[in-house]
C-alpha cells in the first residue's frame, strides 16, 4: 500500500529541501519524544511503588482511629464527641509547591503538624474518655499519611496524562507524519529526475534538430 504524500506541495528543488529539512526534525522529534515517554514511565513505575504502601498506612490508621472514636462515642455519646471536637484547635498547616518531571508540574506537600499533647488539644479532659484521645492521636497520624497518598496519586494522574498525550504524539510522527513526509520527499524526487530526463531528451532533440538544419543550410551553401 503507498504512503499518502503531503497536499499542496509543488516538486521543486527548494521545496525538496525544505521537506527534506521538516522530515530530519521530525525524525529528531520523535526520537526525543521516546526518550521523554520512556523517562516519563520509569518515573511513573518507581512513584507507583509508593502507592500501595501509603494507602496501605492510611488505611489502617483511619480504621484505627475509627474504633477509637466509636468506643469513644459509645462511652461518652455522640453529642459529648460532637462537643469535643468542636474543642479542637487547628494544629495542621499544609504548603503545596511543585516540582518538574520531565516538564510535568507535580505537586510537593510540605504538612506541619504541632506535636501536642492532651491538654494542648482543646478539649475538657474532665468530660471526655481515655479513647477519644486515642482516637485525636490516631487521626493526627493518618492525617498525615493521606496527605502523602494524595500527593502520590496525584502525581501519577498527572504522568499518566502526559504519558498518553506522548504516546498519541510519537504514534502520531511514527505512523503518519514522518511516512507522510517520506513519501512525499520521494515522489518529488523521483518527479524531478523524471523531469531531467524529460529535458535531457528534448535537449537532444532539439540538438540534433539544429545539426540538421546547420548540416542542410551548409550542403545549400556548398552546392549553390
């Protein structure tokens, strides 16, 4: 099956050149294209690692803090919890930057957390139980492992994102563009040597056309 050529393009010397030029850089393009969706997965893979880990930790602290704060609300009440919590002083401040990854903005979270203790909480210790503090402490802790989780997965969608639109681009010179520019490169070439010949041969013609007619001219001359 013949590659489809490039629309519009006149079969030139100049224009031979300028394809020839198009197709070099884009031969460039995509070999630098390979090389940024390869580093783009490894990264991918190494991040996606750490994904199970810290969902993991979050996990099992959340369900930790959980039981603790339903034997909480069973000892105390829900409304006495509900009270407590409203007790608590904010302790947690969370910066998030960015960082480039093969030009793919990913975020960095940077999570400042106040070491407290139980009277630094908020909360009256007289009316609460011994597990809603279990249950404060626990949240504290997964608190932090699912701001780590969220920085993770939102790492990956966001590679995982340029991975396909670097995988469509590639596909993209590989199977259509630089074969498109190929073909086209070819058949102005074989155009142009076509042309050569076609004027090679009329040149003759015209050459020996004028032989005849300088041969005719000098056997009038010679015989007048």
């Amino acid at each position: 099956m013949a590659e489809e050529i490039l629309d519009g393009i006149n079969p030139t010397r100049m224009e031979l050149l300028a394809l020839k030029k198009r197709e070099a850089l884009a031969v460039k393009g995509h070999g630098l294209l390979k090389q940024k969706r390869d580093a783009l997965i490894k990264e991918f893979f190494d991040i996606l690692d750490r994904v199970e880990g810290a969902r993991e930790n979050a996990e099992k602290n959340l369900f930790n803090a959980y039981e603790a704060l339903t034997e909480a609300q069973i000892t105390m009440g829900d409304l006495a919890v509900q009270k407590a919590a409203l007790s608590v002083k904010e302790s947690v401040k969370v910066d998030i930057s960015s960082r480039s990854i093969m030009g793919v903005s990913v975020p960095i979270t940077n999570m400042e957390m106040e070491s407290r203790n139980l009277v630094e909480r908020g909360y009256d210790l007289a009316n609460t139980s011994v597990q809603l503090d279990e249950a404060a402490k626990l949240f504290e802790v997964a608190l932090g492992h699912i701001i780590e989780l969220g920085e993770i997965e939102k790492t990956i969608y966001l590679l995982a994102d340029e991975i396909e639109a670097t995988k469509r681009r590639v596909n993209s010179l590989e199977h259509i563009m630089i074969p498109r520019l190929q073909a086209t490169v070819k058949s102005i070439d074989m155009r142009l040597q076509e042309m050569e010949r076609e004027n090679f041969v009329r040149m003759k013609m015209i050459r020996s056309t004028i032989e005849k007619n300088e041969a005719k001219a000098k056997e009038k001359a010679q015989a007048e």
